[in-house]
C-alpha cells in the first residue's frame, strides 16, 4: 500500500511552524517554514524538546561532518521527545494522539543484510534527522515512522525522552561490552554527555569501584556530583600514556585482578584510547564508545593488548535501546535530568547552540523546549 498525503489534518493546526536552520556558511537562524508533509504511514509529532548535540556545533561550524556536508539550509535536531498530534490513516502501531514520545532518530533501510539480521544500526542506507540528508526535530512539527516512536512512561518528562537519545548511545556501549559486572570495576574515559551517561548506567549496574577520568577537573567534580563513590582522576598532560595508566590502575589498588576487566572509553581521542589500553585487566574487554572522526590513531599499544588478549570492541549508533532507557529512567536508578543545564525557547533556538558552544558558560546539556499545547 503507498502511503497517501494527509494535507486535511495538517491545515488544521494553525501555530506556525517556528524552526531552526544552519546554513552551508554557517548562518544560524530560526524561520517559519510549512508543516512538513505527512503520509498515512506516519505519526505527526509536536516537538517538545531537543537538547543540543556536539555534533550539531560541527554541522554549524564546519558545514558538515565526514562527507556529509550541508548543501541546503539545514534544520537540525536529534535528540528528540514530543506529543503526538495526529496519526496517519495507515499506521497500525500502538499510538494515538495525545501520546508522549521519545523518537529513535534513525530510520534505516529495512531491507539490506544488516537491517535483516537485527542490526539496523549498521544500515548504510539510514536517515539520519537533522544531518544533511533529513530535516531534524528543531521545529514544531515532525513526521515520523511510528516503529521509530517510543512511549514516553507517565512518570518521564519530555527532557528525559529527549535525554534518551543519550543514555542509548552509552547503553549500546555497555551492551556490546557484553554487560558489567556486578561487585567488580569498570574505568569510563570522559565526563562529556556520553561518558557522565555511562557512568550512571555502570553505577546503576552494580559494577563497583568506578573510576572517571578528564582533563577537566569540574568535569570530574560533577561526575562526583552525580554518582558520589566514583574516583576520578585528572589526566596529566606532561606525563606519557603509560604514565598516566598506572596512576589509574593504582586508584584499583595494586594487583592485576584488581584492575577493572570492563574499560569504556567515552572520548575517541587517541591519547585516552591508548591510556585504557594500558588500564584495562588482561582478559578484560575495553569497549569504545567515543568517536574522533580520525581515520588513523597513533601510539597504539599492540603488544600490551596482545599479551592481556583484550578485547576492543567499538560503537555505532544504537539498537533497541529506548525502552530500556525509558525503563531505567522510570525505575529512577539513573536520573539523567541533573545533565540539563539549560532551557530555551524554540523561538530563540540560536541561543541554545550559543550557549553550547561559549566554554564561559559551562553548559552541560542545552535543551530547546517548545512549552505550548497544540491539542
Ligand atoms: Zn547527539
Ligand atoms: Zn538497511
């Protein structure tokens, strides 16, 4: 069955469609663009939230990332949670209007050998929202495929569904680290987003001790903020990788086994995926998470990896990991809401990223927010 427009229920919402756009040349700007059309297969989505993303700031400043590259203006948008305010003709899913949501922002193929075997999230022929080949959920209204809609648990507020976006890239991590380990350590590389995500997922596992390291020491402080028994430890820049690695493995204490047999590396910068190389328990799995968009990462330490038979494992994206998420955040084990640093209007969008990008303002996650009701 084709899938047939729906212009009858889209002209009856009459607040105009407020949205952000980025320019190949970098301009930011909100505009009214249409309601963006909507098949019957679809669910419309009156978009509540959106937090700011690294990878929207490389879209801003850069143009694009790897070789996707902005050629028409841009609205962009991932990290996503909204009220469902219309439902296609055709759509046979459990949703109906009036439904909170957190959106999957990945829709891939469906039909190639990855998609087939259960890992969508290796599709190469995905759409991605808010990379240059799909408009994104930093307007009022978006359609989408409802398979990729997930319902938002009473007790979960919109940021949290948006914040789901998140704690999915760090739960994929955990689950390709082949889980944590209850009563043994677990060492995370980075107090970004990702790396403060895992953390709290790892906490919530009942791995234990837990260790954070940054080159930031109120990254760290704050890591110690939100899960109190975690040691950290700030990376001295003048010591080697090795150096640096021991430093670690002493917070552990002074035996092999007590060395952590799960290592996550959360930044994607050489220097620390090097460092973990050298934390990690020989047998022990060192899963990265992070990505530097680099092709190549020097100083890799071969033999230690070897001799320890670690496994490296590494990430793309996510699959099935939303209802999880929303279940752990339900189950109030992991509160992501201490990571909203922010809140601003739809209307003046260009601030959030701002806001993001000035290192003054000390932003952990941004979040636009459209607090009006359409229903
Ligand atoms: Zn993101
Ligand atoms: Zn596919």
């Amino acid at each position: 069955m084709t899938p047939t427009a729906q212009p009858s229920i889209v002209s009856s919402f009459t607040k105009e469609n407020v949205c952000l756009k980025i320019s190949k040349s970098g301009e930011l700007y909100t505009a009214i663009v249409p309601i963006p059309s909507f098949t019957s297969k679809q669910v419309l989505i009156h978009i509540k939230c959106t937090g700011v993303c690294g990878s929207d700031i490389h879209l801003w400043k850069e143009g694009g990332i790897g070789d996707m590259r902005i050629e028409d203006d841009l609205i962009i948008g991932h990290e996503t949670a909204g009220q469902i305010i219309a439902v296609g003709a055709d759509v046979t899913h459990d949703l109906k209007v009036g439904d909170r949501v957190a959106i999957e922002p990945q829709l891939p193929c469906g039909q190639c050998f990855l998609c087939m075997n259960g890992n969508y999230n290796l599709c190469q022929e995905v759409d991605f929202l808010g990379m240059p080949n799909m408009n994104g959920s930093m307007q009022r209204y978006l359609p989408f495929d409802p398979k990729f809609c997930h319902k938002l648990p009473d007790n979960i507020s919109y940021e949290e569904g948006a914040l789901a976006e998140v704690f999915s890239v760090a739960y994929h991590g955990i689950e390709r680290a082949g889980g944590l380990e209850l009563g043994k350590g677990a060492m995370i590389a980075g107090c970004g987003p990702i790396g403060l995500a895992t953390l709290l997922l790892a906490n919530s596992s009942g791995a234990y001790p837990l260790a954070v390291t940054d080159i930031s020491q109120e990254r760290l402080d704050f890591a110690k903020v939100l899960v109190p028994s975690v040691k950290t430890y700030k990376l001295d820049m003048k010591l080697s990788v090795r150096e640096n690695a021991e430093k670690i493995r002493a917070l552990f204490g002074t035996t092999e086994y007590e060395m952590p047999p799960n290592v996550l590396e959360c930044t994607g910068v050489a220097s620390s995926i090097n460092t973990c190389c050298y934390v990690v328990r020989r047998k022990g799995t060192l899963t990265v998470i992070g990505v530097s968009g680099k092709n190549e990462i020097d100083g890799f330490p071969f033999m230690t990896v070897s001799f320890g038979e670690v496994d490296i494992k590494f990430v793309n994206r996510y699959k099935d990991s939303w209802p999880a998420v929303l279940n752990l955040f339900a189950s109030r084990k992991v509160d992501a809401l201490k990571f909203v640093t922010h809140r601003i209007p739809l209307e003046t969008a260009p601030e959030a990223l701002k806001t993001f990008y000035n290192p003054s303002i000390r932003s952990m996650k941004v979040m636009v927010k459209d607090d009006i009701n359409l229903l």
